[in-house]
C-alpha cells in the first residue's frame, strides 16, 4: 500500500520532465534552424559578392570598348545578369571608376585607361596666319584607337601681350621645358647674345666696376672685384658642376636661370663640396675665360642663343584668360581634312553668326579619326579657301591658345605666337623634321631614329632583400597591340644593360614595361603609360616629388638631378619606375621613392628636334647634339 502510494505520488514529477525534455529539443531545433538560414545567408552574401566582382568586370570590358571608339564610358546603373553597374570616367586622370552591385554586394574599382587626349597632340610649329586664317594647324594622332572630335575652343590675345613677348621669351627659354639648346655653327659668346642689344660693352663694365650691389652681397667674390660666385652645372653633364666668378650681368643676362637658354641649372653660390679651382671672367663678358672654347656639357660646342621655336609655342607669362583682348573678332567656320565641320552660314555647329567669340565652346559636326597619322584643319577643295577662319584680318605676332573637345570627355590644349607667311615659308625651307614625341609614358619616334634603352640603375628592397626587376621594350603595333622584348635575357637588371633596336618603316611607338619579383613571385608589373606609377621625364623637367620627407634618391638617379631639375641629355627620355608601393592606393607610402627602376632611352638617327607633351601642352624641343 505505502508503494503503491508513492508511485501514484511520482506522476507529477514524471509529467514535469517531459515537459523539459520537450522544451530542450524545441530550444535545439530552433538553434539549428538558426544556424542554417544564417549560413544560407553567409553563402548568399559570398555568391552576391563574387557575382558583383563580375558584373564589375563587365562594366571594365564595357568602358574599354567605349574608349576604343572615341566615346565616352559614363553610364549610370546598367543591368546586366542579376546586378547593375555603372561607370565615372575621370578624362583629367586618364580613369574611369566602375561600381558594380548585386543584391547588397557592392564593389568598387578604379582601372587606368587611354583617353582621347592621350592619343593625340596639338602640332602647332608649322601655323601661322594668312589674311583672315589661321593655316597648318595639325592635329597628331597616335595609339591605334579611333578618336572623335566633337567641339573646339579658340582663344586669342589682341593686346597686352605683346608687350610682354621679350621677357617671355627670357623666362620660358630657360624654366626647363625646352630642353638644351645649341647650334653647331654658331661660335658666339652665349651671354653677348642674350644681352639687350641697347646695353653696350661699357655699361656691363660700368656695372661691375660699381660692385654687386645688396641684392648679391652673400654671393661675393671676396678675390675678384665686381665678381660674384656661381654654381655652373654644364647641360647633360652635371658631374662636371663647378663654381665661377663672373659679373653681375654675366649672371643676370646668361647664366640666371631666369634669364638665358643652356645654363639653365646654373645657381647663385659656391657648388657644394667643390674644391676645385675656380674659373674667373676677366674680360666681362659673362663667359668665364677658360669656358669661351667649350661650354663643357660633353660637346665641343658654345652657344646658348634661345632657339626660334619657342616664340611660337608658350604662352605669354603675365596673360589672364579672363581679360583676354579679342578685338570683336569671331571664328566664322573651322575645316578639317577637306570637311567642314563648323559653318554657322551653312547651320553647321553652334554657335550662330557672326560666329564664335574668344574662348566660346564650339559645338562642330562630330568627326571620327580612325587611322594614325597628322591631321590638318583645312577645308574642301584642292586649294581650300576655309581653315580656321575668322571674319577680320589676323595679325602676325599675337597669341592664340586651341582647344579640341573630343567625345569621351578629354581635351587637349596648345598656344603659339603665330607668324606671317613670309616667315612661315622661311621656317619651311629650314625647318628640320621631328626626331620624336614624348606623350603621357609613349615615345613615338620616326623612321630616322633609333633607339638604345639603357638600364640607368635599380634600387628596390624588400626588408633588407633586394628584389630582382626585369625590363622589356615594347613596340605598339597599329592595331593597338604591344610586342615586348626583353632585356637581359628577362635577367635581373642592376645597371648598365642596354637594347638597340631601329625604328620600323613609317617610325615607331615605344614603351617600357618593368616587373618586380620577390622570393621568384610576381610582385608588380607596370607600364611605362601608367603615369602615376611611371615618370617620363625630358631634360628640364622637375623631378618627381616624394611624399616621405626623409626619402631620398637613389646616387644612381641623384647624378641627374640638380635643384630638382633633371639634368639630362637633349636626345634622351628617363623613365623613372615606382615597383613596390602601389600609389593609387596610398599617395603617401613612405616607400615612394622613383628609384626602383630607372631607364633611358636614347635617340640617334636624322630628326634634330622632338617634342615634349607636358598634360595637354605640346612642347617644339630641339635635341642636344
């Protein structure tokens, strides 16, 4: 009975745990419910996510073929499979930006790309002015790809520049953008050509029998009377850096760097550790007396004179686009290659009559150029009677700046002093023809010019491990295509390794491409049109800038660089490669250095000039012989 008792009172207890053992497997099963959708949630994000990254390379492939065909890549949010994506091109940066989505998967990327500007230049060292037109402006394409024309800008300066056209001239001629000038046959001094033909030999002497006056009181030369000390750093050859004393107006009228052509990277002061002796200009005339034989920059050569060129290239320093005299002149139609393609009379582009003013966008008839090859703005006809044309006389001596608008978005811009026909025929007679062009990391050279590229030095570490670069030259074929030969073998590069090869029929498009290795893997390759990693530099341009700042050059590159100026032969390019720090990502790695890979191409054949195409300026250079 007592059993029987508790057994009865035990079926509450039995109940209760049920119940538990109940709600422990419901706890468990919605657990495990959990965790499935929340893993079938993680794999729809990883699906969605790598879907994303190929729509994202659709709307690269899509970009690419717009920019192929001279358009523009812009679109917003266009469908493809189960996402969308969208293009931003940055024309100025040579990159378009592509945001692809899927689902909530969303991927950005940031792709390097040719635009129109960077397949063409402006060649404006044939124009000059004929009664109502401007003439022989050209338009040079290159790249293989098509290009479209959709607009342009004319702007001109009827008054105050002129004014200013001689000291212009002074500054531009030595600011580092038109290389090393000299002529062969010329055996004058270079600092009585530079001189003011109103300053007579006794004013210069009167000038430095009066002393150096404050402005040059440090500079002193506390041996020579009148005499102030420089730095000379001879064009080409800056190993041969050495001090002078020379006059006042020795250096303000021939080695300031303000004011003459060769000695452009001559500065005031001792040069830095030299011990050697210092030469002296007795006789005042600017030269130093042991110089006046050889300019000593490695030729045998002395004149300095500013080549013609450069009147008809830069534009004026004090000019200001906004108050800009036009003198109430219109541009009333444009043709290009034997097609009209503004002509307000005929209701052609926009604006109307009487036509453009200065610095107004013309809207013309789009016009798509497909081959490779110089472009002329002329009219229809065999003797066209329309080029650039405006509805007044134009005068010979001022200054026009051209803009060409092309469709996907980019520009390219030029200005020149223009000259009258007379002496345009005259420049025809003795021009000499263009040995090469320098644009935005490609080298386009003609068929008279060879090419050795030289390894000038590498220095790229990893830790305290030295990585190994290989260098190849790359030939662009008309198709756009790029044939790549290796330098030593596809061997590590230290320096000294070099390549010659002659440019083919018809001349020759170059460009380099560097790859680092590290442990025998791929670290980086890039080109040498990927400005942003890759330098292109001429002699006179700056050298690039380093983010850290106790960085420094490489000794290697440094031997080139004085006062941050590359000082480097007339008819060489250097390429400077930035390998181990990826500047998109981090403008300010503080292993930016330029030095991993430095390379120069250099240029032998017939061509006596080349051109230097500085973001959308087309420089007229003439080689250093």
């Amino acid at each position: 009975m007592t059993i029987m008792r508790q057994l009865l009172n035990q079926k509450g207890s039995s109940l209760i745990g049920a119940l538990m053992t109940l709600m422990v497997l419901g706890f468990t099963g919605m657990a495990a419910v959990e965790m499935s959708t929340g893993e079938n949630m993680a794999s729809v994000n990883d699906m969605e996510t790598q879907q994303a990254l190929y729509v994202g390379q659709a709307g690269i492939e899509y970009a690419k073929d717009k920019l192929s065909q001279g358009l523009s890549p812009d679109i917003n949010n266009k469908s493809f499979g189960r996402g969308s994506f969208s293009v931003v091109s940055s024309p100025d940066q040579s990159s378009f930006q592509v945001t692809s989505q899927v689902g909530s998967a969303r991927r950005v990327q940031t792709i390097g790309a040719n635009f129109s500007k960077d397949n063409t230049a402006l060649d404006l060292t044939r124009a000059y002015v004929d009664e109502n037109h401007l003439k022989n402006v050209d338009l040079v394409k290159f790249g293989g790809e098509a290009v479209v024309i959709t607009g342009m800008i004319v702007d001109w300066e009827m008054g105050s520049c002129e004014a200013d056209d001689e000291a212009s001239i002074a500054a531009n001629c030595v600011t580092g953008s038109w290389g090393d000038y000299s002529d062969e046959d010329d055996d004058s001094e270079d600092v009585e050509a530079s001189v003011d033909a109103e300053e007579s030999d006794d004013d210069i002497l009167s000038e430095n029998n009066s002393g150096v006056g404050s402005s040059y009181a440090a500079y002193e030369d506390p041996n020579h009377a009148g005499k102030i000390l420089i730095c000379h750093v001879p064009p080409g050859n800056p190993a041969n850096a050495h001090t002078l004393s020379i006059s006042v107006a020795g250096w303000e009228h021939g080695h300031n760097s303000g004011n003459g052509c060769k000695h452009n990277q001559d500065y005031l002061g001792s040069c830095s550790g030299y011990a050697g002796e210092i030469s002296v200009d007795e006789n005042n005339d600017g030269v130093a007396d042991d110089l006046e034989e050889d300019d000593d920059d490695g030729d045998d050569n002395e004149s300095t004179t500013c080549n013609d060129y450069e009147a008809f290239i830069y534009q004026c320093d004090n000019d200001n686009p906004a108050n800009r005299d036009h003198g109430g002149i219109h541009v009333t139609s444009i043709g290009l290659e034997g097609q009209m393609i503004y002509d307000p009379a005929s209701n052609l582009g926009s604006p109307a009559l009487p036509g453009a003013d200065g610095g107004e966008t013309i809207v013309s008839e789009a016009m798509t150029l497909i081959e490779d090859g110089t472009y002329n703005f002329k009219g229809p006809g065999e003797a066209p009677t329309t080029y650039i044309t405006f509805d007044t006389p134009l005068e010979e001596g001022r200054w026009y700046q051209l803009t060409i608008l092309f469709s996907d978005g980019s520009q390219v811009t030029q200005s020149f002093k223009a000259r009258g026909e007379a002496d345009n025929a005259s420049n025809e007679e003795t021009s000499t023809e263009a040995g090469f062009v320098v644009a935005d990391g490609q080298i386009i050279a003609n068929e008279n010019e060879d090419v050795e590229l030289t390894v000038t030095g590498s220095e790229i570490y990893s830790g305290r491990s030295e990585l190994s670069v290989t260098v190849e030259l790359g030939v662009v074929g008309s198709d756009g295509n790029i044939t790549y030969t290796p330098l030593n073998n596809s061997s590590d590069v230290d320096g000294g390794e070099s390549y010659i090869t002659a440019t083919a029929e018809g001349g020759s498009v170059y460009v380099v491409r560097a790859t680092a290795f590290k442990n025998g893997s791929e670290l980086a390759t890039y080109v040498s049109t990927n400005t942003t990693q890759v330098k292109t530099l001429i002699n006179g341009d700056e050298a690039p800038s380093l983010p850290n700042q106790n960085a420094s050059f490489a000794e290697f590159l440094n031997q080139y660089i004085v006062e941050n100026i590359m000082v480097i032969n007339g008819n060489s390019v250097m390429m400077l490669f930035e390998l181990d720090a990826d500047i998109s990502q981090n403008a300010q790695h503080p292993d930016i250095d330029f030095d991993d890979l430095v390379v120069t191409l250099t240029f032998t054949g017939n061509g006596d000039v080349y051109y230097k195409s500085v973001g959308d300026q087309l420089h007229y250079l003439q080689k250093g012989k």
